[in-house]
C-alpha cells in the first residue's frame, strides 16, 4: 500500500499515523487531526484531551503554552513529529528525554509497539504524574517505563528545578537559567535527583532512537551519555539545540563531530546538513532541532533531504 492510498482514519475512526511519513499530506492530516480533537475538564485545574487524532493525554489547565495547543489543535511540533515517524519502526527501543507531558512519548511508544518499548524520562515530577494518568487510560503500560530523573552529566547530584505552572514545558535545572528569567517565569522550585543516561540500565537493550529537550542541559546529557553511544553505533538522535545556552558550545560541537556524528538540521519540510562551522554558527535567538546520526539518514530512511 501506497502513502498515496492509507487513509485519514483507521477502522477504530482514529487518525492514520502512517499519513505522518510524507509531510505533502500534512495539510489534510492537521485538518483531520483537529477534527478529531476532544476535550474535557476534570477538575483541579486537570484537562483530558485527544492529540494526533489518536491518543488521550491529561495536561493542565493553568498551562498556556503546550497544554493550550495540545488542548485546541491536538499536536505539537508537525516537522519534528513527521521525522520521528519516519525514523521509527516496531520493535526498536527508544528514550524520550524532556516528556513533559508525553505528546512525543505515546507517538514513539505507538510507533515501536509490539515488541519494542519506550522510555520516558522527565525531572518535573508533577508531569510524570500526567504521563502516569495517561499511560492508564491509554493502556500502554508494558510499552513505556516512566523515569522521574533529571539527566545530566553527574550521577546522584542534587539540583535545584525551576519551572512555572503557567508553562511546564520550559522548566529547567535553576543553574541554566538567568537571574532576569528566574524572577520573571520561574516562581516554583524543588530538589531534583540527577543521573547520567550511562546510568542506567535500560534492561541491557540496544537503544535505537533518542528524542532530547531539555531546556539547555543537551550538552550534559552528551557527555553524560558516552558509553551507551559508544554500545550503540546505529544510534539515532533528534536533540534540541541553542549554543547560546551552553557553558562551552565549543566543545560540546567539537565532541559531536570528532565522535564521527553527521548533523542536520530539522526545517519545516527539509533537512539541511550541518558541518562543524554551519552548526557553531546557527542563531542564538531561537531554538533548532537537530538530527544526529553516524549513519547517512538520507540514504537510509529519506529519499532525499526532503520528508
């Protein structure tokens, strides 16, 4: 079967996730999408709603920002979520670092179902809750394990956690965070256990795909994760980028290509390679996603640098 003949909805009436693997039906899939959006208040400032036509989600209702999109138009970041369901096939394991509130966990848990299994990771532990709330209802229990760390690149560290509950999604180690913002966005704080991904065991599976945000700490998450990069060499990454957020940007950007890593960058409809000098120069004012393997993607899994 043809992309050109799957349909909008699957025989349950849900929207067709494999619609997603060629974005010239991203038009048609939005509108279908947002037809299929439902909400429903549950009290407590907690509301259900239905993203990508599919899966049912617990988000707050004082959230003005992701949990408004996820509540109205029912998906989160097309270019990114058309990419992960290109890349993604049943039976890989997969980590999902920066949940928040699981839009990117449950499109990757579906997508590696049967076999394979989904690990959400996530500091805020009031958005693990939601995670939880929704792993119930959507009955994804045995595909996703829910980890409540904050990923860095020491182990058994504590750290303070800044967030706000106006906009969950930007919440962030306190340390990558200036004062100016911290006074302005972030009014709640906690304590927060930090860990390296090489600490952890993941059941000794080969880790396939990783998908990372969070809110500056990209960099300790990657010298944090050396070993399990080094067991994986297939291992693919699609990791939010700001150079303007990290202590050494140098560095970190010569570590990513001297350990043998392409890079390219995820645009609305295209991917556009980065070397060592396009990528120590991308703009500071706002955010990128990269994609990052050892492997040409575009042989592999796009015909070519459009998706």
């Amino acid at each position: 079967m043809t992309i050109q003949t799957i349909p909008l909805k699957t025989a349950n009436g849900l929207f067709n996730l494999n619609r997603l693997k060629n974005s010239s039906f991203r038009n048609e899939n939005i509108e279908a999408i947002r037809k299929l959006t439902q909400t429903a208040y549950q009290g407590n400032h907690v509301t259900i709603c239905r993203v990508l036509g599919r899966f049912m989600m617990f988000v707050s209702n004082l959230d003005e920002r992701h949990g408004v999109q996820l509540q109205m138009n029912g998906y989160w970041e097309m270019g990114v979520t058309e990419v992960l369901t290109k890349l993604i096939k049943p039976g890989m394991n997969v980590i999902d670092i920066g949940a928040n509130y699981g839009y990117f966990s449950f499109l990757m848990a579906e997508l590696v179902r049967p076999q394979g299994h989904l690990y959400s990771i996530e500091a805020n532990p009031f958005m693990c809750e939601f995670i939880n709330k929704s792993i119930k209802v959507n009955g994804y229990k045995k595909s996703i394990t829910v980890i409540n760390q904050a990923i860095s690149d020491q182990n058994n560290y504590l750290e303070s956690f800044s967030y706000s509950n106006n906009s969950p999604m930007n919440g962030a180690l306190t340390a990558n965070k200036s004062k100016n913002a911290l006074d302005k966005n972030f009014h709640e704080q906690l304590d927060i256990q930090t860990t390296t991904l090489d600490a952890i065991a993941f059941n000794n599976k080969t880790i396939d795909l990783i998908k990372i945000d969070i809110e500056g700490s990209e960099n300790k998450f990657w010298f944090g994760s050396q070993k399990l990069r080094n067991a994986n060499p297939k291992l693919i990454m699609v990791m939010e980028f700001n150079r303007f957020k990290y202590k050494d940007a140098d560095l970190f950007i010569d570590d990513i290509f001297s350990s043998g890593y392409n890079v390219w960058d995820i645009k609305t409809n295209c991917l556009n390679r980065l070397d060592k000098n396009a990528l120590s120069k991308t703009p500071t004012n706002k955010h990128s996603m990269l994609l990052i393997s050892k492997e040409n993607i575009l042989g592999k899994n796009f015909e070519n640098s459009r998706y």
